[in-house]
C-alpha cells in the first residue's frame, strides 16, 4: 500500500455502503487527512433502492454524507456519470451484443475508481484513493507493490482488482483487507463508530440495473431480434428474442419444446451474433481445458516464459491449477482439470499463492468437444 507510515491526504470513495464507511472511519483513525467523495453514476439516480440492489441512488449518496458526518470528514459528490455510462454501461452493453459475457465491476474499478477518479485526486494534490474493497496492497523493502488476497478469503475481492497495474497500486489503499473480520464484525463496528449504515444490506448484482432483470434491461437497449436455439448437429430445437440474454453454461430459461434424447438436461454450448444462433448440448460439452486471452494486465512485472499458476474465473468462483504463457501479447492458459462455464468476455486472473499476478479477457476457449453447430 502507499507509505501509511506517514499521514497522507485520502480521498474515501463512499459508495454508501457500510463496508466503504468503515474503511473510511480507519483510514481518519490511522491519522490519515480523509476526504469522503460519492460518486454519482447514474444520470437519473432513483430516490430509493430496490431491495438491497444497485449503489447509485440518492438515497446512498445521503447515506455516504451521513457517514462522512459522523466520521468528521469533508464529502462531496463527484458527478461521474458519463464518464461511466460510456467506459462501463455501454461497454456492457456491447459485449452482450458481442455474445460476450463481461464483468461490468471488473472493468468499473479499471476505468472509473482507478483511473478517472484516481486521475481526479491526484490532481488535486491526494495520496491515495481508500475503497471498502477486501484485498491488501503489500509494499516491500525495495518499493515494489503487489495485490494480494484479503486475509479472509470467504470476503476476498481481489479477483476484481486484478487490473490495477503497479502505478495504480501504489496509490491504493484498502483499511479492510488485512483484518480477519467477518460481516457481523464489520457491522457491529460500524454500529459502534455510530454509522447509521451499520445495518444496510448489501448491494449485489449489477449495479446499474436497480431491479436485477439484465436480459430486460438489455432488450430495452437492442431490441428483439429472434433466432434459432440448435443442437450441437445444428437441428432447430426452439427460438428466442435476442441471443444477448444467453451466457455460456445456462440451464434455465432455454424454453426448448422437447427434451433431448437421454432425458438429460441442455446447457448453452455457444452463442453466435453473426447468425443470432444460440448451441445447446450436454453438460459434459461445456468441459474447457484451454483460453486464450486478450488485454493481459499485470499487477506488477508482467511475467516471462511459461509459468504455473493458479487461475480464477469468475468474482465468486475458487481457483484451478493452470499453466499460463504470453505469447504474441495474449495470454494462453491450460488447465490441469477442464473446467465449466467459462465464457469470453470473463476475465480470468492469475494468483501465485494469494500474489495477484494479472489479468486478462478471455476472447477464445478450448473444448474437449467443440461446440459447433451444423
């Protein structure tokens, strides 16, 4: 992390979350000049909340202030909401259109928390920018920094981090990641610094799609378009609206009429834009034992020559053991075991023990059996 030996000017991103208010609290706590800014990333944020969903409402942004007032920190809203809609939302929408299947949180922490308003604070004179994300920033002897796990890997987020690059790193700060402290515990201290949010729940899912319906929330922006769901011999078995509200590895919602010939369910094999063709096949056929990825991100020194490594595929998902090259600047990963559900646009992120070496998008997958219709 930035040298906390000293007191540094912080800038607190407060997304109105108990986790950012606390982080916020430890880093006024340590001695830090703290600053609290909530970003306004919707162009028309809703009033209030929808359940525990979404993290861009007015009433969050009220939260954030309530929590920078009793911390006894300055707050302002940072309007950064066309910045997002086009680095994040239309990003997301694109790579659906794509037959992609991207991480939107991924790419804001890229493009919006680490880059425009780390730009912004830096130019404002600050030291570092303090999120409420579980990962820690390691700083050694010589000044290098590496991302490592958060101690409790059950809260561990490092897998959304893995695009921060070194100059970014040395300008994060994360007062969460390296305390063995459950939920609760992070509530019930919370209560006891007198946040209010201390029993907000958790936002999850996207959070620019307040009621959680993404294939509603992208039918509204591209349309219908219908098409063909096939099996793997390229036989119509059913249609659909628009192949974007498809993932790699879906079981449910494929409305096909008429069960497969061994009574055994169907998953999506493949999504094709070109044709606006959707591949249903057998579990056993989403088995992948290869990728190659593009954009490659290095938390660090990008690694040489061939290496082993364990590798993570999705922000809630464990670790599998990979051997992993750059070549031609893409990064080619095998796995030791296939592994399912993987789909271009994920990110896949390299770990040299709780060491995030880097990450990149997958464009390409390899099969055990390829699915390819007709």
């Amino acid at each position: 992390m930035t040298d906390t030996s000293r007191p540094l000017k912080v800038l607190a991103a407060m997304s109105g979350g108990v986790d950012s208010a606390v982080a916020a609290a430890r880093a006024a706590e340590a001695g830090h000049d703290v600053t609290g800014v909530h970003l306004a990333l919707s162009a028309n944020p809703q009033s209030f909340r929808t359940g525990a969903r979404g993290c861009c409402t007015i009433e969050d942004s009220r939260d954030a202030r309530r929590a920078a007032d009793v911390i006894g920190i300055p707050f302002y809203v940072w309007d950064l909401a066309e910045r997002f809609r086009e680095d994040v939302v239309e990003d997301f929408v694109a790579e659906y259109e794509a037959g992609r299947t991207p991480n939107p949180c991924l790419r804001c922490n890229e493009k919006i928390k680490f880059a425009a308003l780390l730009d912004k604070a830096l130019a404002l004179g600050f030291d570092a920018v303090c999120t409420g994300h579980y990962a820690q920033v390691v700083t050694h002897a010589d000044g290098g920094r590496e991302l490592h796990r958060a101690t409790d890997m059950a809260k561990d987020q490092s897998y959304v981090l893995g695009v921060l690059d070194d100059r970014q790193l040395a300008h994060a700060m994360f007062p969460l990641g390296d305390t063995e402290t459950t939920k609760d515990e992070i509530r019930a201290e919370a209560e006891r610094r007198g946040l209010a949010v201390a029993k907000k729940p958790d936002s999850h899912d996207i959070c620019f799609i307040a009621d959680g319906d993404t294939q509603g929330f992208l039918a509204q922006r591209l349309g219908t378009a219908e098409g063909d769901i096939v099996d793997e011999s390229g036989n119509r078995l059913g249609g659909h609206q628009g192949a974007y509200g498809f993932t790699i590895g879906q079981r449910k919602g494929l409305r096909i009429g008429h069960p497969a010939a061994d009574g055994k369910p169907r998953y999506v094999l493949d999504i094709s834009p070109v044709d606006n063709t959707v591949t249903v096949g057998p579990r056993e056929a989403l088995d992948v034992t290869g990728l190659t990825a593009v954009r490659p991100r290095w938390c660090g020194t990008a690694p040489t020559g061939p290496g082993r490594y364990t590798a993570q595929l999705r922000a809630h998902g464990g670790e599998t053991e990979v051997a992993a090259e750059l070549v031609g600047g893409e990064l080619r990963v095998s796995f030791d075991e296939p592994v399912r559900g993987v789909a271009p646009g994920q990110a896949v992120v390299l770990y040299d023990g709780t060491r995030v070496v880097g990450s990149a998008t997958i464009a390409r997958t390899e099969r055990r059996t390829p699915a390819v219709a007709g």
